[in-house]
C-alpha cells in the first residue's frame, strides 16, 4: 500500500514534548518526574501503557474557580508510554515557564504538574472582575503548550516600550509585567465596541517582559467539542474518568 500519508508518522524525540506538527503534539509521560496535566478530551491517540484519570481539585481550587468563574478541566496522563494531543486543530506552542507566566485558561493544552497553579484577576476593579477578567498564573520548573487560532505574535515589553493589546487577542504574557485594563473614555460606550471601530478594551502593559498576540479576536471554539453526532460523547470517552460537564 502506497500513499503520501505514511509521511507523516511519528517523529524521533527524547524530549517530554515535541511538536508532531504545528497543531498536534506528542506527548512521552514517561519523561520527567511528574504527571502531565492534559485538557480533557485533547487526547487523540496513544502507545503504550497510558492511564487517565480526571485531576483533583483541593478546596480553595475549587472554590476560586466558584467565585471567578476561571477554570480548566484537566486530565492526569501517567504511565509507560506516547500521547498524542489536540485541540481543534489549533496551532501548538511549548514554553518553559521560566519565571512565571499568565494565561487565559482557554488557550491552555497541556503542562507538567509540578508547575505551580493560580487564579489572579487582571484588574482590580470591580465591574472588570464582574466581567470575568481572570487567569491562570504558571510558575515553577517545568513546560507548558500553548494553543493559538493561527500563527501568534510576540511582543517585547520594556522600560521605553509599553504595548497596548486588544483584550480579545491576548493569550498570555509575563507574570512580572503590569497590566491594566482600558476601556473608551466614553462611560457610555465602556461596554459597547469604540465607537464605530469595532474595538474594545485594551490591556495595556507595562514593565519588563513578553506578551503572546494571535490573530484572532475569538476564544476557541471549545463549545463544539460536545456537538454533532459522536462527539457528545467524544470527551467522555477520551478522559476516561474525567467528567464530562
């Protein structure tokens, strides 16, 4: 048999993560110390001897992500072997978190676990928290895979340079950077689009660091996961054990 399919098997690795291509990536749990974190229902193939269980949240998890509304449905992957995941096919990123990075929990496919997990609000203010402004915050040793709609931008944050970003596009951006959120300067217009720009809020940030931009104003379609007529079943099946809400 034939084909120019059998070009795309499986890459040679060594390392926890490689990128099959831009939108799937292999996964060896059997690299490190600790188990990998997965998004529930990302897993679309794996080799060897491989559980997944649906991760536990403590208390005070849980009640954070009761009161922010910020949460992340999470696999434990361990075991002797290879996974491989993805979302949507939605364009892949492995990061070292180095010293601490902040994402919106959406654009989030994977992680070690002994990385650190927090939920923080962007902005203090309390019609912003109203509206949902939180995220997660990585820190530790340890890697994390980022997903974007498309290819992303980096940008530099410095001394001299500050960068103002649409709150829509940002997927996530150096803990040590200060954020603020900006609306118009109409009051009336802080909930509608800038006049008839079609721009929102902005998050402007200052201080020394990196902001990750993808050229979308649109979160994942995580919703579609549940849709048709064998994927209201699909999540379920693929956690094996994770809940399915």
């Amino acid at each position: 048999m034939h084909s120019t399919l059998f070009a795309h098997v499986p890459v040679e690795s060594t390392g926890r993560y490689t990128l099959q291509n831009p939108q799937l990536l292999k996964t060896d749990v059997t690299q490190g110390s600790s188990a990998v974190l997965a998004r529930q229902g990302a897993m679309v193939a794996f080799e060897g001897q491989v559980e997944f269980d649906s991760q536990y949240r403590n208390r005070s998890w849980r009640n954070v992500e009761r009161m922010t509304g910020e949460r992340l449905e999470l696999m434990r992957c361990k075991g002797n072997g290879i996974v491989y995941l993805a979302n949507l096919a939605q364009h892949l990123h492995i990061m070292e978190v180095g010293r601490g990075i902040t994402v919106d929990s959406s654009y989030v496919l994977a992680f070690d676990g002994s990385l650190g997990v927090g939920i923080v609000a962007v902005d203090s203010a309390v019609e912003v928290a109203a509206a949902g402004a939180y995220n997660l915050e990585l820190s530790g040793s340890g890697q994390v895979v980022l997903m974007t709609s498309g290819e992303p931008l980096v940008l530099e944050v410095g001394p001299d340079k500050n960068v103002c970003v649409d709150s829509d596009a940002v997927i996530a951006w150096s803990t040590s950077l200060r954020t603020q959120l900006q609306a118009p300067t109409s009051t009336s217009g802080v909930w509608r689009r800038r006049g008839t720009t079609g721009e929102g809020w902005e998050m402007h940030f200052g201080g020394t660091g990196h902001v990750l931009v993808q050229p979308s104003e649109l979160l994942p379609p995580q919703g579609m996961r549940n849709g048709g007529m064998l994927g209201q079943f699909g999540m379920r099946g693929n956690s094996l054990g994770g809940s399915n809400s």
